[in-house]
C-alpha cells in the first residue's frame, strides 16, 4: 500500500518531457481522491543541485536515513515535483520519518505562497 512518506522507484519525466528515468521519488501526498494520482519529488545523489532553502539533504547520519533505503547522501529536492499515476510506481526501496515529511510539505507550502520574481 502506498503512503506519504515512502520513496518508491518511477519513471521521472525530463523537464523537457522528452523522456524521463527510473530514479527515486518520494511520495508527497495523493494528488488525487479519485484517482491513484500521487506528488512526488525527485531525490537524488548529487547534493550539488540543491536549491537553497528549499530542497533537503538525507545524510547517513539523520536518523531515519537507514529506512529510506537510500545508499548515499542524497537531496530531497523539493523544487523538482511531479504527479504520477501509482501504477507506474516500480518499488519501494524506504520511507523519511513523519516530522522529516511534514517539514518538508510545509517548506513546500511556504515556497509556493511566496511571491514570485520574474
């Protein structure tokens, strides 16, 4: 059963959409109370292109960094979002405890509020 809080493997698209790459994702929310739509954000190992105050690195030192399944340091980057279709969820490899996820959902909400500079 999927649940906020897990990563689980997807095909993320490019942001480009010319294709995308199965990589890990962490489950967001469902995006969806019909459909089994979920918003997922990317992780990934290359801590270099974390967005300032925005984006989260998991280290092995954190607490709930052996549940998450991760191998490495890796930056929950909250500034790369997707809705996916569960079906297309290939695994799960973990899950971030539920304080490290409500952070980050409120994080999200406070960059989404602020306003935008063009």
């Amino acid at each position: 059963m999927k649940r906020a809080g897990q990563i689980g493997l997807v095909p993320f698209p490019y942001t480009d959409l010319s294709g995308g790459k199965l990589r890990p994702v962490l489950l967001l929310r469902p995006a969806s109370a019909r459909f089994d739509d979920w918003l997922v954000c990317m992780v990934s190992s290359q801590l270099r292109q974390a967005e300032p105050n925005l984006d989260e690195i998991i280290a092995p030192e954190d607490a709930d960094f052996a549940r998450s399944g991760l191998k490495a340091a890796s930056v929950v980057r909250l500034s790369r979002l997707a809705v996916v279709d569960g079906a297309l969820l290939v695994g799960r490899i973990g899950e971030i405890d539920a304080e490290r996820l409500g952070r980050l959902r409120r994080r999200l909400a406070a960059w989404l509020a602020e306003p935008c500079e063009s």
